[in-house]
C-alpha cells in the first residue's frame, strides 16, 4: 500500500535547513524502527515550508501498530520532540496530528 502525507515547517530559512540537514543522515534507531514497521520505503518532498511524505507499506504495516512501536521506542520519542522545533500542524488537523493523510483525488 501506499499512502501520502503533508505536513508545514515553521517558515524560517534557517529552521527549514537544519530541519533537511537532520534528514540527511537519521538517526539509523530511527531508520530502523521505520522499516520494523512494515515501511519498506519512505520519501519527503518539500515546496515551500510546505512537506509531502510518502511511503510504501508491506503485509505487516497497520498505523495503530506504528503508533504502538513509536510509543515504546525512546529514540522515536527523542526524534519526535527534536522534529518539533522544526514543524508546525495543518491549520485543519486534529489535536496532536502532525502528519495529515491525504485523500487520493486521480490516478493514471
């Protein structure tokens, strides 16, 4: 399966570049807990401040199973809170979501 995502940063130049500087080399805890997930890829995109996450999911992937694994994984929640001085939430997102699931529109 593959799903997509967006999310802004905070629109500041220099935020914006060590926020891509840290994506340049993760944490491999992090990269690890991706693919125990079930992720078998990931990718970001960003245009603006704005961010576009995609990722292709195996059999064992399940987002309540992700959150799960990320609650109990410290690196993840050290990760987590560093990321936030980089992001800010979707005017339109829940309470506590960070990254919004898109809604497929087209396909060719």
């Amino acid at each position: 399966m593959r799903y997509c995502f967006a999310l802004d940063l905070k629109d500041n130049k220099k935020l914006i570049k060590q926020y891509e500087d840290y994506h340049k080399s993760v944490w491999p805890e992090i990269l690890d807990s991706i693919k125990n997930s079930g992720i078998d890829n990931m990718e970001i995109y960003r245009v603006g401040n704005r961010l576009f996450m995609i990722i292709e999911t195996n059999s064992k992937f399940s987002f309540d199973g992700k959150k799960q694994l990320d609650r109990s994984n410290n690196y993840v929640q050290k990760w987590e809170i560093l990321m936030s001085k980089y992001q800010q939430h979707l005017p339109f997102s829940k309470p506590g979501e960070k990254w919004v699931l898109m809604k497929k529109i087209f396909s060719c």
